[in-house]
C-alpha cells in the first residue's frame, strides 16, 4: 500500500564486521599504546565501536518503528476517497522529487465531508496521477477527519 522502509542486511553485516573488528582490536593492542592525543588506544577502539553499534542500532529502530506506525494506520484508519481541488508547488524538492501541496474534498465514511490540504513527495512519474478534478485513494485517522494519508 505503500512504501516501506527495507533494510540492506548485508549493509548492516559489513558494518558487523567491522564493530566486531573494533572489539577486537581494542582487545589486541597493547595496554601502553596511546592515540596521538594521549589516550589510550583500546578505549578509542572500544568507543569507535559503541557508535557504530549505536548508530546502527538506531537506524534499524527507526525503520522498524517507522514501518510498525504505517502498519497502525493502515489497520485502523478508514478507506475513503479524495477529489483533488488544486495541485500546487511548495519549492521543495527531495531527492529530486517535488513536494505539492494538495487541496483535497475529502468523502470519509466516519466524518462530514471536507476540505482537507495535504503536502507530500510525488515521484515525478506518478505526476499524471495526481492531476486537479482527479480522484485519489486516500486513508482517514477515525479521530482527526484532517489527518490523511494519500496512497
């Protein structure tokens, strides 16, 4: 229904190895050899090795938490459908894909019908898509009739 965030295991297993290199290193040098600062060298290693381990711990926590949110919202928001007032730029580009700005009549089962305007990242392929008086498959929060997600 959307797009996932997929993690590159092998990605991740490159930086494994090289977590598990730090460790070890941090175990083989020698308890006298020092940074060129002066500190000791096993503890650089074994700090160079939290971080990778922290950063990729954090990356794989936010896709996992990222994709368990979409999950939700798929679940449990409404299927409804949207006419597409006006399209319009707002100046932002993210990986070369513009960021429009939608005014959208929303006909929801669970609210009033309305206008809602939504901002999101449109590949420029789906543009053709997304044309004004089109009409778009969107899901709608059961609490906020405001809170859409176009799909």
């Amino acid at each position: 229904m959307g797009m996932r965030m997929k993690i590159n295991w092998g990605v991740f297993g490159i930086f494994g190895v090289i977590i598990i290199g730090f460790i070890i290193a941090g175990f083989l040098v020698s308890p006298d050899a020092k940074t060129d600062d002066g500190h000791p060298l096993n503890i650089f290693f074994w700090g160079m090795a939290g971080m990778f381990l922290l950063t990729n711990s954090t990356v794989v926590l936010w896709a996992y938490l990222s994709n368990r949110r979409r999950e939700i919202r798929e679940k449990t928001w409404m299927d409804a459908e949207a006419t597409i007032l006006e399209v319009g730029e707002t100046g932002t580009y993210i990986n070369n894909q513009p960021r429009l700005r939608f005014k959208l009549f929303v006909n929801s089962p669970i609210h009033p019908p309305g206008e809602v305007v939504l901002k999101k990242v449109i590949p420029l392929l789906a543009l053709s898509r997304y044309q004004q008086g089109a009409t778009v498959k969107i899901k709608v929060s059961p609490d906020n009739p405001e809170d859409i997600m176009l799909l």
